[in-house]
C-alpha cells in the first residue's frame, strides 16, 4: 500500500505577545509622576515607554500611552494655572 505524498512542512508556532508587562508599567508611573513633577520630561518619556510596549504588544501598552498623554497634558494646564496664580495675572 502506498501513501499520498503530503509535503513535510514543519510545525512553525505563532508569535505570542510579550507576557511581561515592564515597559508598560514604567510608562503608568512616568505618566503618573508627570501630573505634578516636569510633565515635559516624564510625560514625554512615558509616551515613548508606552509607544514601545504597544508596539512589542504588550497588554497594557495602550493604557500606558494614554495615562502618559493624560499626564503631560493635565501637568502642562496645571502648572499654566499655578504659575499664572503665582504672578498674580
């Protein structure tokens, strides 16, 4: 008895996504500490730690992209509204 040729194609697994979430994380609290502390420099590298994680797909990527967003721009309208108090303008 013979057997159809079938070609021998070897088992290739599928890419799972990154199971660690460090970037992400690092990205939550930058975006977290940009609220009160130098929103340009800690959200701008919260966006960028978020960017990256989303991009090796990371679970909470986008949470971090957006926490870190969230945190320049509040930060920015915050710090506008202290200071301007401060002047008294």
């Amino acid at each position: 008895m013979s057997y159809p040729n079938y070609p021998n194609q070897p088992y290739q697994p599928q890419p799972q996504p990154n199971p660690s979430n460090t970037l992400s994380i690092i990205g939550i609290v930058l975006g977290c500490v940009a609220f009160l502390f130098c929103p340009p420099l800690f959200g701008i590298a919260g966006i960028i730690c978020g960017a990256i994680a989303t991009s090796k797909g990371e679970r909470l990527g986008k949470t971090a992209l957006g926490v870190s967003i969230a945190g320049l721009v509040v930060g920015m309208i915050l710090g506008f509204v202290v200071f301007q108090g401060m002047q008294g303008i």
